[in-house]
C-alpha cells in the first residue's frame, strides 16, 4: 500500500486492503448500474440481477458448490449467526446440542453461548497445544442430541488448519451436520466443502481483498439438503433464508475478488510461505522466541510468535506501531484479557501477552518483511536490556514460580 510514512501492514488476517481489480469491477455499480436486484419489472433490476448471478457463480465456483447453494450475508459474523441460529432454531426436534472448539472466532462462541441461554446445550471442545481438534474427543462429544458440529477451517490468530476431512467423516458416520467458519482459509487454500463433508460454510470478501460488509454462507442443498431458518426476516430474499436487498456493488467485488483468489492463490501461497518463513526463521533466532500453534497444519501467510518476558503491545511502540500487526491480547473490547485462542493452547497469560500475530498478504514485498525483521529484533532487544526479569532470568532464577 502506498503511505508516505512507510507503514507496513501485516495484519491481513484482520482485513485486506480491498485489491484495486476488485474496485474497479464495483465502481459501475454505484452510479451507472444503481438497480436493486430484485426489481423484476425494468432493466436497471435485470442488470443488477445479472451481475449478482455472474457474482454467486464467481464465490460458488471458488469453493466448488452450486451458485443455489450461496446464501448473501453482511459478512461471516452475520453467516456464523445464521448457521447456528438457523439450524438449531429449524431441527429443534432433532436435538438442541452444538460442539464446537475454545479456540473457534467470537463469531461463533458468543453465538453460541446467546443459544445455550436460550436452551440449547453447547460443549465447548479443548484442542491440543498445537490448536488442533481432539478426533476421539469429538466423536466421543456427539450424542444422540448432537444436531450441529461447528469447526473452523483455519484459525484466524495462529492460522492452523483443522483435519476438516476426518472430521466430516465422523460427522457423517454420527449423522449430524457439519458447519465450519472458513473466513481465514477461503481464497488462500483450495477447499472444496462438499468433498469433505461439511455442509455450511461461513467467509466474508474482506478477508479475501473483496470489499467490507458482504459474505457468504455456503448451506448444502443436496445429499442431505439443508436449511436454515430466516434471521432476518421481509422480502424472501435468498431463497428466504436472509432477507434485505442485496449489496450489490460489494457482492459484484466479492465475486471479483473470488475469480482473481480462484486464478492466483496457487502461485501466492508458495510466494507468502516463503516470505513468512524468511521472517519467522530470522525472528525464531532471538532467545527464548516460540511460535504459537501448529507448523505443519497452517495457512501459509501467517505465524504466531511468542517472545518470552516481553509485553507485545511494548514491542510494537518501540517502532512506533509502524508495523501493524496483531497481539496476543484480546482486541475484542476495551479489556486487554489474553486471547482466548492463546489460552486454549495452555499458554500462560504472561506467554499470551508477549504473542505477536503476523499476518502477510498480497502485497506484502520482501523488503518490508526485511525492515520487520529489523525493527522486531532490535525491540526485543531494547525490550529486554531494561527488564529486571530477563536478568534474573539470564541469571538462572525460575522468575515464573517467584
Ligand atoms: C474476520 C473473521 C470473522 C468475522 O468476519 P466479518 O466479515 O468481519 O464479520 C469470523 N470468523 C473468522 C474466523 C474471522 O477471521
């Protein structure tokens, strides 16, 4: 991105920037195509229904569904609600009991615990140091009140990615639904949500350099055939599963931004690992440096590094936030509780709070993961040269049990 200032930004896992191609698809849509798409009866409706067609076949084909099978949202938050919500709410007779991880988006968990205090029963999984599910533990979690499995495909803070193919067996074989929040890994893996079993998908253009505001729920439609039950009601639109007129400049850039992820992120995804490798080896030759969550099982623009007896949000003011990253402590309110997803891995709080998110992207260059490299080590360094801890610990003192 251009800044006078020389900002870098590495926290794509947040929000990319919205990719210029993406623009300029949509800017017609503003002005010269103003149709709302479901006015049937003149030819601003048509153009705006076309575009919205060729856009649902764009996003259905970069997760190899049915375009009847992609349900427009305000983005995955709203998609994440809708799964839950709308699947307990129409298969109540069924059951009313959801699994899900403690390392899964707030999206989801709050979700749920809105369910739980209306009724339903929700267990909440651990996953293992390396933030991945326990098999056993969840086939063991499903009873015969089990509608909804909710797994995430990737994890938005440490980027690992869960055995969704092991997973949607034991769904299948246990007959209950499948639903994953696959904000972070749709666009930057290839996923093909039918093959492995799962039968809603939860992603959003932002995170995917589509535009803010729109996303998609993916809800199969066929073997079996799914439903959920409308959460925002009038008009019937999408198949009357979420009503409102549709955005339809955001969803001409979501589908935009799905064609150019469809064709490029083969290619990108070597060039981003190779890039967060080169930065993550250099950062993991500072003393006492950990990376947070699995290596081998993870989204290829993302690591997680811990760097011991060092306050992240200190590291990042010593280059004056210059670089913009994510820190291990939860950005979800005014508080500065440890993440949640940090914790799930059995982190102490201190090991939270000194956890850095680096998330790399598109247009993230070599030379500013070289001016990271830089500007993190020397803050360590400088970090730790005037903390009384790292001396004692330096001298052998166990400072964590003082
Ligand atoms: C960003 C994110 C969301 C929320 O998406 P919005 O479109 O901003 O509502 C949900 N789940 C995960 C995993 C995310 O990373």
């Amino acid at each position: 991105m251009k800044r006078e200032n020389k900002l870098i930004y590495l926290d794509y896992n947040a929000t990319t920037p919205t990719d210029p191609r993406v623009v300029d698809k949509m800017l017609p849509y503003f002005y010269d195509i103003p149709g709302n798409a479901a006015s049937r009866s003149h030819a601003f409706g048509w153009e705006a229904e076309e575009a919205v067609k060729i856009a649902r076949k764009q996003i259905a084909d970069l997760i190899h569904v049915d375009p009847k099978e992609i349900v427009f949202t305000s983005g995955a938050t709203e998609s994440d609600n809708l799964a839950l919500k709308g699947i307990i709410e129409l298969y109540h007779r069924s059951g009313n009991h959801i699994i899900t991880l403690k390392s899964e988006h707030k999206a989801v968990l709050d979700t749920c615990e809105k369910l739980e205090r209306a009724g339903a029963e929700v267990t909440y999984l651990d996953v293992d140091k390396n933030g991945l599910v326990d098999l056993i533990a969840l086939e063991n979690a499903i009873t015969d009140k089990t509608v909804l499995v909710s797994i995430m495909w990737a994890n938005n803070e440490i980027g690992v990615i869960q055995p969704m193919k092991a997973i949607g067996d034991i769904c299948h074989r246990k007959g209950v639904l499948l639903m994953s929040d696959a904000t972070q890994a749709v666009g930057k893996i290839p996923l093909d949500p039918k093959e492995v079993g799962v039968h809603l998908l939860a992603f959003t253009a932002h995170k995917m350099y589509g535009p803010k505001g729109v996303g998609a729920l993916y809800v199969c439609s066929k073997n079996p055939r799914v439903k959920v039950s409308e959460q925002i009601n009038g008009g019937g639109h999408e198949r009357s599963m979420r009503s409102g007129t549709l955005n339809v400049p955001g969803i001409v850039g979501f589908g935009a931004a799905a064609e150019i992820c469809a064709k490029e992120m083969l290619a990108e995804a070597p060039r981003l690992s190779a890039l967060r490798d080169k930065l993550e080896n250099a950062l993991l030759t500072i003393e006492e440096t950990y990376v947070n969550g699995d290596v081998d099982n993870r989204l290829p623009h993302v690591t997680n590094l811990a760097f011991r007896y060092i306050e992240s949000e200190g590291l990042m003011a010593t280059f004056n936030q210059s670089v913009a990253l994510a820190t291990g402590s939860a950005c979800t309110s005014a508080s500065i509780d440890p993440s949640h997803v940090l914790m799930a891995l059995g982190l102490s709080e201190g090991m939270a709070h000194s956890s850095v998110r680096f998330s790399l992207g598109r247009f993230t260059t070599e030379e500013e993961i070289d001016r990271t490299i830089t500007l993190v080590k020397n803050g360590v360094i400088k970090m730790r040269d005037k903390n009384p801890i790292w001396e004692l610990f330096k001298d052998g003192v166990d400072v964590d049990n003082l």
